[in-house]
C-alpha cells in the first residue's frame, strides 16, 4: 500500500525511455500560438493580462538593471504554475515534484544572479556576508553563517517547491483512498470525507499557484541583492 502511494511520483517511462521532457513540453502545447493580429481571441487577451500582470508584480522590486531578467523570471513563473496547475489532474505525473528538476531550476538561476552580483559590484555583494557593527570577536563566526545560508538558498528553492506539492498529493490520494473504501461501509463518512476531499483540492490549486510565484519572486530578490 505504501509503495502504491509513492508510485505517482515515479516517472512513466516508454520503452525504458523516460517521458518526463514530454511533460515538460506540454504545458508549450496550451500556449496560443502567435501572428499579425493586436487581439485574435478571448484566450490570447488573458494571456497577455496575465504576462503583463506578472511581470510587473515581479520587475517592481528590481531596478532597470533588473529588468533585463524579466523574460527568464516569467517564463518560469509561466512553466512552474502550468506544470503544477496540469499535475493536479487525475492519471497526470508532476515533474516539479522531483527534486532533481527543482535543483536543476533553482541552482543555475541563483548561481548566475550570485555571479551577475560578484561581477558588477564585488564589494557590496561580499559585505552582505558581515553585517554593519558587527562586534569583532563575532566576525568569523558571522561570516561562516551568512556563507552558508547563502550556499543553501539554492536548495531551500528546491526542496519547498518539492515537499509542498509531494505533501499535497500524498494526502489527496490518501482522502480519496479512504472515501473510496468507506463508501459501502459507512456512506455518511464517505461523503464527509469527499468533502473533505474537495476542499483539499481547492486548497492544493492555491499551493500549486502559490508555490510557483514564491520560487520566481525568491529569484527576483535574490537578484535585487545583486545589482
């Protein structure tokens, strides 16, 4: 039973190929295509809202340096909630629900914001590792904390995003096991527990969302700190 729970998060395979880069090339598929035309339909107007919405919730915080990012940062914001938003339906795989593809998102994005900071003012980035007035005793043992709080932001990023949706699928298959099974037992539990089950998948479409903007707004400040 608890191997059959953790099956969902195994990645389907065809032919002993895995099919997790077709599923990351899905959510591309939903995208209205573009053309000529300033508006073609309802679709694409929301579309552009939304873009525009997100990028500049995300551009706010960052000055003009930083809007050259604004690409990266909403197209990840974009394929993060697609992903999440699709992995909530039934017989679906969620591939930001393995933490090697959260690491291989949040790692190379942090280390370049890291980088971009090091290369355009190397002085100001290095003395977020020692705080003002720091008495001198505390200066080592200050630096060794902030460095590896630092060194772990990367796997923060990956590991909320991972657990948070993990967690949430774990319990909507574990409600809607138990609805199943105690519907010809005990049909009132049954159907207090559905309920149970349908406000917990409305509360997991608000993680999902949320998840996907806490890992893309994490990225803009970490990139605020460094230009």
């Amino acid at each position: 039973m608890n191997l059959s729970f953790f099956d969902q998060f195994t990645s389907p395979c065809l032919l002993g190929i895995p099919l997790i880069l077709l599923s990351l090339l899905f959510p591309t598929l939903l995208l209205p295509t573009p053309n000529n035309r300033w508006i073609t339909n309802r679709l694409s107007t929301l579309q552009l809202w939304l873009f525009n919405l997100i990028t500049k919730q995300l551009m706010i915080p960052l000055n003009k340096e930083g809007h050259k990012w604004a690409l990266i940062l909403t197209s990840l914001m974009f394929l993060l909630l697609t992903i999440n938003l699709l992995g909530l339906l039934p017989y679906t795989f969620t591939p930001t629900t393995q933490l090697s593809m959260n690491m291989a998102l949040a790692f190379p994005l942090w280390l370049a914001t890291l980088l971009t900071g090091l290369r355009n003012q190397p002085s100001i980035s290095l003395a977020h590792l020692l705080p003002e007035g720091t008495p001198t005793p505390l200066i080592p043992a200050l630096i060794m904390i902030e460095t590896t709080s630092l060194l772990i932001r990367p796997l923060a990023l990956g590991v909320r995003l991972t657990a948070n949706l993990t967690a949430g699928h774990l319990l909507i298959q574990l409600i809607s096991t138990a609805t199943v099974v105690l519907l010809p037992i005990m049909p009132a539990v049954s159907i207090l527990t559905a309920s149970i089950l349908l406000l917990l998948t409305i509360l997991e479409l608000a993680v999902a969302i949320i998840q996907a903007y806490v890992f893309v707004l994490l990225l803009s400040l970490y990139l605020q700190e460094n230009i």
